[in-house]
C-alpha cells in the first residue's frame, strides 16, 4: 500500500512538473516557413507547435503537414516550423490532363508524379520552383522563338519566358530611363513575335538661325505709275534658339524647340511704288508702266522699261 501511494506521489510530481515547464518555459524566436512565405514568431518553449501557429493565426489544414509534427513541443533546439500544404492539382501537356495529390510539394515535383518529360524546348506556365497551390493548372508548354533587336544587332532567341519583362531578364538586357520598347513589359509573349528596343538619348542643343525680313511698300508720286525704287535694302537678322534633341540608337529622331533669343533684328526692305500718272507728249499717248532693271554690281543704275497705252515699248537708262 505504502508502495502504491509513493508512486501516485511520483506521478503527481512529475505532472506538476510538466505544467511547470510548459507554462514557464524559455522566450524563443523562431521562423514558421510556409511555402516562399516566411513568419517571425515571438513564443515559449514546451507548447505544443499547434498551439505556437494557433498563437501566430496561421491555420493549418485538415490534409496539411507540419514539421516537426503538431503534437510535438517546442524545445530551444527548433529554430524553425515547416508547413507542408496539401495541393490537388492537374497538370497539362498537349491533350494529355493528369491530378495529382502532394504534401509541399513543387510545380517540378508534381509534373514528375504526373508521369510527363519535357523536352528541351518545353517548359511549365509558371516557375517549375513555385510551391503548389491547391487547384491550380500547370500547363506544359513549348518555348517561343521570338526576334529581339537592340543595341544594334537582331537575334533570333528561344525562350521559356512567359512576358516581355520576364525575357529581357534572360537576356540581361537593362533598359535606361528613356529607351523605348516596342512591347509593354507585362506583354504575354508570343511565338514569332518581334521585340525592339531604342536607346533613347536626349540633349539640349543651341543654335543661330536666321531671322528673315519683311518687305513693305510705300507709293509715292515722285515716280511714274508703275515705277517702283529700293527705299532702303532687307537685310536678314539673326536668332539663338535652344532645342530639345531626341536621339534614338545614335540617330536624331525628333526636335522640340524650347526657347529662342534674337541676337540681331532683321532689316525691313522698302520698295516706292510710284503712283503719278506721266504724258509722253505724242498725240495724247500714255505710259501704261514704267519697271526698272538695275545693274548687278551698281543698283543705282540701270533702264527702265516701258510700256505706252499703244503698245508700244521703249527702253531709257538711268
């Protein structure tokens, strides 16, 4: 009898003792990986790791794996919890469709238990190393031949890229602020599809141009109706204009003025037009015009030409 009580005693002090230690236990950190996701949880050792992700709100499903187990406690020498998700997935090649079940599993791993090889120019829809998710459709596709132009030269590349963005990535093509891509990034690629890229470049340019003068006409009667004289000679001015050059590969694509400043006004040409009515003082005839011709080295020399109300025509020099 004696042995009996001592050993109800035993037991009882060990219970004691378990609770002790598990509502006393150590303050850990420790990492709850959950497929690409990982947690940071602030706990105590001796709980049970259902009761650790129950704490995190982290909930596990009915098919779903922990690592170590959910009845097992928490000790200082785990540092991380696993969680393994089940996944029922279907995978698809071609007009072949296969499901299958997996406990954390990978894309990779499910194409393999799905009983499908892919062949050098095949690749999945997503990244073979993505974790599966539950309901999801892998589909097994063949790479894309697709032409990329840049920096000069056209290459014909075969790709398992799904998007424009995903591509340059393979290549290691970076793109500056200012080029130009003849896709947007998020583009789906397709078979045979042509990618250009532009190495965009711009500068700002100055430069002197030409301010044309005007012409204007003054009559007057000190000539003859018809009769026109250089008052005074044009004479073009000058401007600073600024631009803003684009360059595409090298080459100047377009031009924006941004500013311009006149260095040199332009000198107005004034040309008399004579308006007074002239008899020659032969039998009432007139002169219809009177048009000078001047000299190419002397313009203040030169014929006029002109033209009677008979029809007649004379010459006179000046």
């Amino acid at each position: 009898m004696k042995t009996l009580t001592k050993t109800i005693i035993s037991l009882l002090l060990i219970a004691a003792m378990a609770a002790t230690f598990c509502a006393c236990g150590t303050a850990v950190s420790i990492s709850v990986r959950d497929g690409a996701q990982t947690t940071k949880v602030e706990t105590k050792t001796g709980k049970k790791i259902a009761a650790v992700l129950e704490e995190a709100k982290i909930t596990i499903g009915e098919k779903d794996e922990t690592e170590p187990a959910l009845d097992a406690r928490l000790t200082k020498d785990v540092s991380e919890i696993v969680i393994k998700r089940y996944a029922k997935v279907t995978v698809v090649k071609g007009k072949e469709k296969k499901e299958v079940e997996l406990v954390g599993g990978t894309v990779e791993q499910a194409i393999q238990k799905a009983g499908f090889k892919l062949d050098k120019d095949e690749s999945p829809d997503v990244d073979a190393a993505d974790f599966l998710k539950d309901g999801m459709t892998i589909t097994i596709e063949k790479a894309l031949t697709v032409t990329l132009v840049h920096d000069g030269k056209t290459d014909k590349v075969t790709t398992k890229a799904k998007t424009v963005e995903k591509l340059l990535e393979e290549q290691k093509i970076t793109l500056g602020k200012d080029d130009e891509i003849s896709a947007k990034k998020d583009a789906k690629l397709k078979d045979g599809a042509k990618i250009v890229i532009k190495r965009v470049e711009y500068k700002t340019e100055k430069r002197t141009e030409k301010v044309p003068y005007a012409t204007t006409k003054e009559n007057t009667d000190s000539l003859s109706a018809g009769q026109t004289q250089v008052k005074q000679a044009g004479q073009d001015g000058e401007k600073e204009v600024t631009y803003k050059v684009k360059y595409a590969d090298g080459k100047k694509e377009s031009e924006k003025a941004l500013s311009e400043k006149v260095t040199k006004e332009a000198v107005n040409e004034i040309i008399l037009v004579g308006t007074a009515s002239e008899d020659s003082g032969d039998g009432g005839k007139t002169i219809v015009s009177k048009t000078p011709t001047y000299n190419c080295d002397d313009q203040s020399h030169g014929y006029y030409t002109i033209v009677y109300s008979d029809g007649s025509v004379e010459y006179e020099e000046f």
